[in-house]
C-alpha cells in the first residue's frame, strides 16, 4: 500500500504544479493565490509520502483529497484534479490492503 499511495501522492504533487502554471496563465486569481493554494498541496503531498504507514495517514490522505476539490472554488483546474486524484486515492488504497493482505496470507502459510 505504502509504494501505491506515495506514488499516487507525488503524481498528485506534480501535476498539482503544472496545474498551478496553466492556472496563472488562464485564471483571473492573482499569482500569489495560486502559488498558495498549489504550494500547500504540493507540501502536503510530500509529507504525507514520508508518513503513509503511521495510523492516520490515509484520513489525512482523504483530506487532503477533499481540500484539492474545495480549491477549485479558487483555482478551476485543481476542482478537476482533485476529483482524478480522489480516484487514485481510492484506487491506491483499496487494493494496496488488497496486496498487503495476500503478501501476508501467503507469508503465514506453511511451505
């Protein structure tokens, strides 16, 4: 689950910058907003790769999945991504316990 969900989050990360250019150019929100609200994102993706296997992690996951689709009350195109990278989110999670169970089945059955 940890190698799904922080690929997902730096994925999320990156596009969440590019989202931010193409925001300055086409949004009539200020540079500052923008670089804001991307920067947060782009911070709160990067921290929460480090901190994926502590308990909590994958509620904050789904905050910060939540926070992605507000911002786009803000910045347009992060409603859109937030609303991709919600998916992955679930994706990531659902069948990264998935894997993580059967590697542990197949761990505790006897040779």
């Amino acid at each position: 689950m940890r190698t799904l969900c922080s690929s997902t989050l730096i994925g999320e990360a990156l596009l969440v910058l590019f989202a931010g250019l193409v925001a300055m150019q086409l949004s009539d929100v200020s540079t500052a907003t923008v670089w804001t609200v991307s920067g947060i994102a782009m911070l709160l993706c990067v921290l929460l790769c480090g901190m994926i296997t502590r308990p909590g992690a994958v509620a904050v996951g789904w905050a910060l999945q939540l926070g992605l689709i507000a911002s786009g009350f803000v910045l347009p195109t992060m409603f859109g991504l937030g609303i991709v990278f919600a998916g992955l989110w679930w994706c990531s999670v659902h069948y990264g316990r998935r894997i993580d169970e059967i590697k542990a089945a197949r761990a505790a059955a006897p040779a």
